[in-house]
C-alpha cells in the first residue's frame, strides 16, 4: 500500500518513510516500535528519531540519528525535548502530538534563513504509559520543494483516502 500526502511537499524519504509505515501497520490502527525496520530505513537513519511521550507530555529523545545535529544544536538522545530552544521545541511538540491525536503520520515545512526543514512524525505503538513517535528531520535548500510557506502542518493517508 503506498502513502499520498495531503499537499505537494513530501519529499522521496518522506514517502519512501510513510510506505514503509504504512506497510508494517498492515491492518492495525498504527505499527509498535519493533515493527519498524531498519534496515528497510537505512539510508535514512542519520535523519530519524524516535521520541518517546509520557502520560505527562514529557517528551524524551530515545533514538536521535547523527545527521540531526544540525537541526538540533547537538547530540539528544536521552534528552527532554523541552532541552532545546523554544522554537524546536514548540515545533517537535506540536508535530509529536498531533501525530499521536491523530494517529496517522503528519509532517510540514519550516521556512528559515537559508534553508527549509522538512519534517515528519510517525505513530508508532504505546508501551505501559508512554507513546512512541518515529520522526523524521531534513534540511532542503530553498528552491526545492512546492507546497505552502510557513509552518505546515499535513496529514498523510494511504492511497485514496487523501483529499
């Protein structure tokens, strides 16, 4: 089953994500954190991480792939979300929970000074009293993608389903 976003700015990783998502979710509402493969995810892995949410709304880092240094000032694993500069921070949130209010995958772009990040956040099961968000994080140049400017906010389905 292939994903098709709700607007024009999924990038190739991004899709190639939501597929694989899509796929291992078979007939549930969304897929457990084992379910994830990845391998299937390889040449991805510098810009994924899982973020695990508390019943509290705290959010904690679990898996934080090299390439997100950039976007995050540093290194995050085993950090609060709340770590960050507020603006990240507000961002990841709000990506983490409409997410996980939504049960299904959402993602947007950001407009910044030199460049656009594209992102991406996931579902993925709950364990005891925490939730589990697989998210996705790139940096594009400016000319690239075509969808709206500003602080997007989609909602990606499978095939037929999207408006």
């Amino acid at each position: 089953m292939t994903a098709k976003a709700g607007f024009r700015g999924l990038n190739a990783a991004q899709r190639e994500i939501i597929s694989h998502w899509y796929e291992v979710k078979g007939g549930r509402l969304v897929p457990g954190k084992a379910d994830i493969d990845p391998g299937a995810l390889r040449a991805h892995l510098a810009s994924i991480s899982i973020v695990e949410v508390d019943l509290r709304g705290q959010a904690r880092f679990r898996i934080a792939g090299s390439g997100l240094r950039r976007i995050l000032g540093g290194e995050m694993r085993g950090r609060l979300i709340n770590e960050l500069e507020r603006d990240k921070a507000d961002m990841w949130s709000l990506g983490l929970m409409a997410a996980i209010d939504r049960v299904e995958p959402v993602g947007g772009i950001i407009d910044r000074a030199k460049d656009r990040h594209a992102w991406l956040r996931l579902p993925l099961g709950s364990a005891g009293t925490s939730s589990f968000v697989l998210c996705h994080d790139v940096l594009l140049a400016h000319e690239v993608p075509e969808e709206p400017k500003g602080f997007g906010l989609f909602s990606a389905a499978p095939s037929g389903l999207a408006a």
